[in-house]
C-alpha cells in the first residue's frame, strides 16, 4: 500500500547540507541514513539534492545506504558480483549493465514471494537451487535480448546465431567478435553461480 502511494505523489526532497546533515522537506525534520534506508523499505520515493547547488545526489546517498547496510553485516553483494560489476566500468558493454541489473531485480522482486514459499517448503534444504538456476536463465535471456537491440547481432541464440555484418569493415568484425566473446564468458560465469561455485 505504501509502495501504491509513493508512486502516484512526487518523490520526498531530501536536502544534504554541507555538514552532511539530511533535512526531510516534507516532515521539516532532520533524519538519518537509517530513515532514509527505513524509506526505502516503505516504497517511499525521494531524491536527495545538495543544498547549495541543488545538484541530485541520490545516486551516492543510496550507495551510501547499501554501503553502512554491508558494514553492519548484513551482506547481499557477494564479492564475486562486486568485482564483476567493477570490471564493467571499463567495459564497452557498461551502457547495458545499469539497465539489465534493473530488469533483473524487477523479475526478482516479482518473484520474490514465490520464492519466499519455496523457501520454507523446502524443509531440510539450504536452498531452492533449481529455482535459482532457472532465475539466472531468465535473466541472461533478457540480457541476451537487450544485448540484441544495441547489436547487429541476430536471432534468439544470441552470440551463436549472429548474423554477419553486410559491411565487409574488418574493424567492424573484430568489434562485434570481441562482444561475442565477452557475451560467452559472461554466460559461463552465470552459469557457474547458478550452479553455485
């Protein structure tokens, strides 16, 4: 209900002033990095701006909250994905990770409560490793579609089935075999985690 709410008025204004201090426009009061987190958690959307130069922040203050979050122990981020996604800062495929990281915590949140009663009903089971390979599938397959709309490459295979250029520009080649490649190893390494190594 908090979640139907939030979306239908404008996102909360959160200032930071330069003491680092968090104002709360719409309750005229201070809060934390707890409140904001607590927020986020309620399905309560807002946008943090600098004070002075009314610059949008929330991109470093919700990687703040995510850092104090793994600090405290509660980890979510295996190391393994975090220097993965760091690997992506130089990569040429970066434009689609934000996105295809999007598309896969949706799926994931949609999912979220099936998964919640496979995970009860499996009674002396650590965890639904079937059903969790069969996310990662899913999420490589859209990652396959939305590698298809930025790529010449064709069909739903992917880097199996991709279609030869009509250029003959060997620099062209090269390219789209080098994202052949990374889309290979990219697979392998999903692969790997959905068969939990």
């Amino acid at each position: 209900m908090a979640r139907a709410k939030s979306q239908q008025a404008d996102p909360v204004v959160i200032k930071k002033y330069a003491n680092r201090r968090l104002y709360n426009t719409s309750t005229s009061s201070y809060v934390t990095l707890d409140d904001l987190c607590d927020m986020v958690k309620e399905g309560t959307e807002f946008v943090v701006r600098d004070a002075k130069s009314g610059e949008d922040i929330t991109r470093s203050v919700l990687t703040q909250i995510i850092f104090e979050q793994e600090a405290k122990g509660v980890n979510l981020l295996p190391i393994a994905f975090l220097r993965r996604l760091i690997g992506f800062y130089d990569d040429r495929l970066r434009a689609l990770v934000p996105s295809y990281l999007e598309v896969a915590m949706e799926t994931f949140a949609r999912n979220q409560e099936q998964m919640r009663q496979q995970v009860q009903g499996a009674f002396g089971d650590l965890f639904p490793v079937r059903q969790m390979q069969e996310l990662s599938k899913q999420n490589m397959e859209m990652f396959r579609q939305a590698l298809a709309m930025f790529t010449p490459l064709a069909g739903t295979g992917g880097a199996a089935t991709a279609a030869k250029p009509e250029r003959g520009d060997a620099g062209h080649d090269r390219e789209i075999s080098e994202l052949r490649d990374q889309l290979a190893r990219m697979q392998k390494q999903l692969d790997s985690l959905a068969e939990g190594d």
